[in-house]
C-alpha cells in the first residue's frame, strides 16, 4: 500500500544525496490535498470489497489514481484545490449507463436540499 510515509522517505532519501549547500532549503512540502488522499484511499482500500483494487501507475503522484473493480476500471484524478473542487473520475470501460457519456466522462446531477443544480 502506498503510503504518504513510504513517500516522504523516498523524497528525504533524494534530499539527502544533495550536496550540503542545496540540501538545506526545503525542496517539498506535503500539501492538505495529500494529507486528505492518504487517508481516504487507505479508507477506501479497507471499506472496498476484496475484488476492487485501487492502482497507483506512478508512486510518485497520489493524486492520480485507477480503481479496478471486476471488469470495471475508473480513472481519479483530484485537483490541487481539492476538497473545495471535486475530483475528476473517468469511466474507462466502455458500458451504456445513463450517467457515463461515450468517452467515459461521470454526469451526475448534483442535488441540494430541494435544489437541483
């Protein structure tokens, strides 16, 4: 499981093979948008059900990520502004659903209270 963690290691060890000059400027930051995806994906890793599978194709990026779920696969890529801007989930799989429209792009309508946006 990829892990916020295992990530920040992997960044220090890069940061330490710097030379002593350049090592002592911060080169990252970990960004709230990380913080939220870390524990969201752990939660939805655990509260999947053992045939969906959630697929990171570059460790590196946390914001971008495939869930695999029997013959069904979902692309999620989450903005920087996220928690205020919805994320962007893309239907990869061709299938006829009334919500997923022929390229895979997700429409839902959006509904609150007794609005409809």
């Amino acid at each position: 499981m990829l892990t916020l963690a295992s990530k920040l290691k992997r960044d220090d060890g890069l940061k330490g093979s710097q030379t002593a000059a350049t090592a002592s400027i911060p080169t990252w930051r970990v960004s709230v948008r990380e913080k939220l995806l870390v524990t969201e994906v752990a939660e939805l890793e655990a509260n999947s059900p053992c045939t969906c599978k959630v697929h990171f194709s570059d460790p590196n990026k946390l914001h971008c990520f495939q869930l695999i779920g029997g013959n069904f696969q979902f692309e999620t890529e989450v903005p920087n502004a996220y928690n205020m801007v919805p994320s962007k989930v893309k239907c990869l799989t061709k299938i006829w659903h009334p919500n997923i429209t022929k390229t895979g792009e997700i429409c839902l309508r959006m509904v609150f209270g007794d609005k409809s946006l």
